[in-house]
C-alpha cells in the first residue's frame, strides 16, 4: 500500500498526484498492483498530525485487508 499526500488548490493538487503517480511508479514498477490511497479528503487538514494519521491508516490497512476510502471531488 502507497499513502499519497495531496495539495488543496486545483493546479497543485494536478501537479501534486502526477508526481505521486511518477514516484510509486519508480519506486514499485508498473507490472504490478498496488494500493494506493490519500485520506486527506476523508479526514480535513490535521496540520502537524496529518503525517501520523496517513501512517496509522497505512500501517492498519493491511491488517483489516481493506485500503483507506479516497473521497475525490
């Protein structure tokens, strides 16, 4: 599972998720699947605890076998 941070204003939120999209992709490959999720919209800006919760639900996900719901707009 890959956890993406995303930006709020249209254009960087564009920019912002094309390179999460290069990253996993260099990181992980193509050839295979991956989950990938960004609990921003789910949870608010959390500011200072926003890293720490993207952990917790990437470190839980596995372990209830289900990825984080991504709400896009």
């Amino acid at each position: 599972m890959a956890a993406i941070r995303s930006a709020s204003a249209p254009i960087s939120t564009a920019l912002a998720t094309l390179a999460a999209v290069r990253a996993v992709r260099s990181v992980f490959g193509t050839n295979g699947s991956i989950e990938v999720s960004a609990t921003k919209s789910a949870t608010g800006h959390l500011l200072g605890a926003a890293s720490g919760a993207e952990a917790i639900s990437t470190i839980l996900a596995p372990r209830v076998q289900m990825a984080p719901d991504t709400n896009s707009r």
